[in-house]
C-alpha cells in the first residue's frame, strides 16, 4: 500500500482520482438530479480549459477564442438531434415535412447538403470532433508557419470567433439564428429528458473528461511535453534545435480543439439546446478565466476552477440578481490578483509546503514522545545491599576491649 501511495505521489495520478472520486461519487450522492444536470453542465466547460492547459499553460499560446470549437462540436451534435426530431410524422403540420421547423419557417423545401450527414450518429460523432479540428488547423498552420503569435494570434482567435457568431445568426435558415437550435429531446429514440436519462449522460460526461484529462497528462509526461515546456520558455533554442516549432504549436491547437468539441457535444446533449451565445468574444474570454482560475499548468486545477467559477455564477445570480456580475467580477480579480498562478499554484506553493512541514512537525513530536515515554517505562534500578562481614572488634591483653581502655 505504501508503494502505491508513493508511485501515485510521483506519477501526479494521486489528484486525478481524487477529482474522479468527487464528480463519480461525492456529487451524484449529494446532490439532487437538479443540481447534478447543473454541475454535469459546468463539467462540460472543463473539457475546454483543460485543452486551454495543454495550448496556453504548456505551449504558451494563448487562444480567446475556444468557445468556436466548443460551439461547433454542439452544433455537430444538435444537428443530429434536431433531424431525429423532425421526422415526418412530428413535422406533418409544416409546409415541408420532415425537415427542422426553422427551416421551414424561411420557406427551405428540402434538408441542405451539408445536413445530411448528421443524419447518421456515427458520423455526427465523428463530425463533433473532426470539424473542430480541422477548423483549428486551417487557422493554426497560417498563422504559426508565418510565425504569427503572442497577442496577435489571441486578437485573430477572437476575430474567428466574432466572424463565426455573425454567420451563425446570420444564416438563420441553415443554423437556427439567433434562437439557435432548440426542442432537441432523443437519442435514437431515447428520451434525454428523463432523470435516469440525466444521471447516465453525467457518468459519460465525467467519464470522458477523465479520459482526456489522462490523454493529456500522458502528452505532458512524453518527450512531447518537455519539447512543448521547452518551445514556451526558450522557442528559438528548440527551433534551432532542428524541432519544426509550428508544427508543434499547431498540434496542441488541433488537441485543444478536438476537446473542446467533445465538450461542446456532451453540452447540447444534457442542456438540450445549442445557440450562438455559447460561440462569441463573451463565453471564449469566460472560458479563459476558468483556466486562470484554477491554474493554467494544472489540468485537475482547471476543472476545480471551472466548477468554482460557475457554482458563484449560479449561486451570486440566485442571491443578489442585481450585483451578480460585479461579485463575480471582484471574484475574479481578486484570485488572480492573489494567487496568479491559480488555485493550483496555491496548493503548491503554500498548502503543500505547510503540509509537509505540519507532517515533519507532528513525525519530530511523535519520536520524542515515544522516547520520552521509553524513559518513564524504565525500570528504577535498587540499591545493591553491602556483603561484606562487620570485622569482630579486637581484645586487649588484659581482656578489656578497646573501646573499655
């Protein structure tokens, strides 16, 4: 058992299944199905800042704009459940049956192309994390094979997203608009709304977080990792190295965003809608705050981050609806104004040390009480009784003693 202890302590698997011990068991025997829906939806958000670990913590590029990927993996998977519910039979009162009511409403006869596939959940599965990515390689490989980086690519990542919430809304016969898509209640006949529904979609939510976050602790622990801690601290002595430095950058962006997709999918899945607000400037810089918060080298540190920001989200906006946005503003600032590295680095930099001493301290006062309690268990030696024969005392001549004379 000790052993074990000791190889989870150093491999860092230890707080991995402490985070997998409180969202598989403490919260699901906690928390009502209610509260539990809620907390599934802020785990979706972690997928997104544990790729923003992996893009800013490790590669040092800082991206504004990750709610495009999470958005486009929600709508991958909302695309599918808004076709399951238009059948013909569910649309027989529209002027075209069979395809999505806000299609209809913008007078389209028949299911775009580009629909058709999301059709079949195989490849909408596949769709929610390829279309991510290949978005993120497109923009990824211009920029960083021309060298483009630092606050200039943040600035074209917000760009991205700002262009992609217009099109959205815009194209509203395609996309939903601003209204986005809604009603999205089946899975293949399988009704999402239930509770028994609820609580299965969360095990898989959490299963599949876990699982990206031990992907991405198993890139961080390859040469991969230490190539990427190196590209952040010294890129131009990796470069010069013979490393392609912008292949590597653009790796870690196509990683975060395959992630992001997935958590976008789980999203549309357990919420039951997807609109253009989850894709903008707003939600990407929110999404950034989430990593910064719980700490950006830390990948469990994120996801406490992300449930810490949206449980004072939820719970500001239930008892002060008018002062919401400031406390979480103050909130905000002041952990990054006292703990810049993120609760993460608060641990590492003060609970742990604290701990460790308190464990030397109380190691040190254990030892001297066992010893202190040795000396009181010692048995007192006695005093060894003298053997040796008094001398008789001697006579004198005359039959006096001594003593007499």
């Amino acid at each position: 058992m000790k052993s074990l202890l000791n190889w989870l302590k150093t491999s860092s698997l230890g707080s991995i299944l402490l985070l997998a011990l409180v969202i598989l068991v403490v919260f699901p025997l906690s928390m009502d199905i209610f509260r539990l829906n809620l907390v599934g939806k802020y785990l979706t958000y972690g997928f997104v800042a544990i790729g923003l670990v992996m893009l800013w913590g490790w590669s040092g590029t800082l991206s504004l704009g990750q709610g495009v990927f999470f958005g486009l993996g929600g709508y991958c998977m909302a695309m599918f459940l808004k076709l399951e519910a238009s059948d013909p039979v569910t649309t027989k009162i529209q002027s075209t049956p069979g395809i999505p009511d806000f299609m209809d409403w913008n007078q389209i006869t028949a299911l775009p192309l580009f629909w058709k596939p999301f059709q079949s959940l195989p490849l909408t599965l596949i769709a929610v994390i390829l279309v991510p990515t290949l978005l993120a390689f497109i923009i990824s490989y211009a920029m960083f094979k021309r060298r483009v980086g630092g606050v200039y690519f943040a600035i074209i990542t917000q760009a991205v997203a700002l262009i992609l919430t217009v099109l959205i809304i815009g194209q509203q016969g395609y996309t939903g608009g601003v209204n986005g898509m809604t009603d999205l209640k089946t899975v293949l006949g399988w009704d999402t709304r239930t509770d028994h529904a609820k609580l299965i979609l969360y095990f898989v939510n959490a299963g599949l977080l876990l699982g990206c976050i031990l992907l991405c602790k198993w890139v961080q622990t390859s040469k991969l990792g230490t190539l990427l801690l190196a590209m952040r601290d010294k890129e131009d002595r990796v470069r010069f190295s013979g490393y392609d430095v912008s292949m590597f950058k653009v790796f870690t962006f196509c990683l975060a965003a395959g992630i992001s997709g997935i958590g976008g999918a789980m999203f549309a899945l357990q919420v039951g809608f997807m609109s253009p607000s989850f894709v903008g400037i707003v939600p990407s810089i929110e999404m950034v705050i989430f990593a910064a918060v719980g700490g950006r080298m830390s990948l469990v540190g994120a996801v406490y981050g992300t449930l810490l920001v949206n449980a004072g989200k939820t719970y500001f906006s239930e008892t002060a609806p008018d002062l919401w946005l400031f406390l979480m503003a103050a909130l905000f600032i002041g952990v990054v104004m006292a703990f810049p590295n993120g609760l993460a680095g608060l641990y590492e930099e003060k609970i742990k040390p604290w701990a460790a001493k308190r464990r030397v301290d109380l190691a040190a006062e254990k030892a001297r009480r066992k010893a202190r309690d040795a000396d009181d268990a010692k048995p007192v030696a006695a005093v060894p009784q003298s053997t040796t024969p008094t001398p008789p005392t001697p006579q004198m001549p005359n039959g006096m003693s001594n003593q007499q004379a």
